[in-house]
C-alpha cells in the first residue's frame, strides 16, 4: 500500500459522479498526484516543494468549482500538519465549511482538531483510534494515519509518554525529518518537566542527528 495512502482517501470522493467513465478525468490525477507530492515534501521538512504542490493541487480541484472537494483537499494538508504537531486550526477548511454537506469530512475535521463530537463517523481506522486510545493507534497499519491520531490524541490532551515514542519511532521508520523532530522535541520536554535528565538527553541527541541531516560536513547542528 502507499503509505500516504490513508490521507489519500480523502480526495476518493473527488470521483464522485465519474463512476461510469472508462478512466478518471485529468483534473483529478493531476490533483491526486500533486496532493501526495506536496505530503511526502511535507512531512520531509521540504516547505518551498510542499508549497508549490499544494498550489497545484488546489489549482487542479478549483476547476471544478465544488468547495466540497476543495475542502476535502484542505483537510489532506491539515492531517499532515497534525501528524507533525503543528496544527493550524484548519483556516482554509474552516473557511469552506458552510458548503460541506459530508458527515464523515466534518467529523474528521472535528476529530483533528482534537474534538471528535461525532466519532462514529469518522473513518473506521480513525473511528477506532479515537475510541480505542494508544493500543488502537498503535495497531494501525498505515504510519501517517497513524501518526495522523496521535496528533490527534495530543490536541485532545490524551498524549502518554508512550505514545509519544510510538509517534517519534513511526517518524523514524519512514524517514519523515518534520514530524520526527517535533515528537522528539515534545518527548524531550516532557522528559525535563518529569525530571528524567537521562531520557531527556538521549533524546537531544536523536534531535541533534536529525537537524544535521542536509547540513554540510563539519556544520554543527542547530
């Protein structure tokens, strides 16, 4: 599978009403296409990549002139800003939401803003995570949904240290420097603020290997 393949589904209704055409219009491969670029550029730390994709990928959806779809798109880039712990509140969904009739966008919309008033209609992964806590998300097999929850968990205050290093080592598994620095900056922290130096240190160094990444021979890390 993908592995972005779980934040990918929101743009699955982008088909609706082509059902019966032998092959999706363009529009929607050009929006698919430049939605995953600009996720995996993302979650990489590659901002100026990620912008440009997500120009692109708007640009392709506003085409059609649904909000729906746009916000749809919206709440991609959102699930990645959540799974990196850098949650914006979603201005550019919340700005669409009057014209999105779709239970299952609104409650996802709710559930990673940290409020998930209408679990039993989100997604049946993220359904189970929200109800299932730190086993659940752990049981998930795609990393960014997964990392996508504990975002969420931790915008619902429902973050243990434990999840915090399943986040950090899903991150790290996959290569993706922008969420794995922010779970290790969080851990860090709150390793401190617990008085547990050992453990606070050892992740300063992770931290330290990670901001070196790109950086030029002999550069100290930031």
């Amino acid at each position: 599978m993908n592995r972005l393949a779980a934040p990918l589904i929101l743009l699955a209704a982008l088909a609706a009403g082509c059902a019966g055409k032998s092959a999706p219009p363009q529009w929607r491969m050009d929006a698919h296409d430049a939605a995953e670029r600009a996720t995996q550029a993302y979650l990489s730390g590659d901002s100026r990549v990620a912008a440009l994709e997500w120009t692109r990928a708007r640009a392709e959806v506003s085409r059609t002139g649904r909000p729906e779809l746009l916000a749809r798109l919206e709440l991609m880039r959102c699930a990645a800003e959540v799974a990196s712990l850098q949650a914006s509140g979603c201005p550019a969904f919340e700005a669409l939401r009057a014209d999105v009739h779709d239970a299952e966008l609104l409650a996802y919309a709710d559930y990673l803003a940290g409020h998930p008033a209408n679990a039993a209609q989100l997604p049946p992964a993220q359904r189970a995570a929200a109800a299932g806590g730190e086993a659940a998300i752990a049981a998930m097999a795609d990393p960014l949904a997964r990392l996508v929850a504990a975002g969420a968990a931790v915008q619902a205050g429902r973050a243990t240290p434990q999840l915090l290093t399943l986040a950090a080592d899903t991150a790290s598994q996959q290569g993706w420097r922008r969420p794995l620095l922010a779970w290790l900056l969080v851990g860090e922290q709150r390793a401190r603020d617990a008085g547990d130096a050992a453990l606070a240190q050892a992740l300063r160094r992770r931290i330290a290997v990670v901001e070196s990444a790109g950086a030029p021979p002999g550069s100290p890390a930031r």
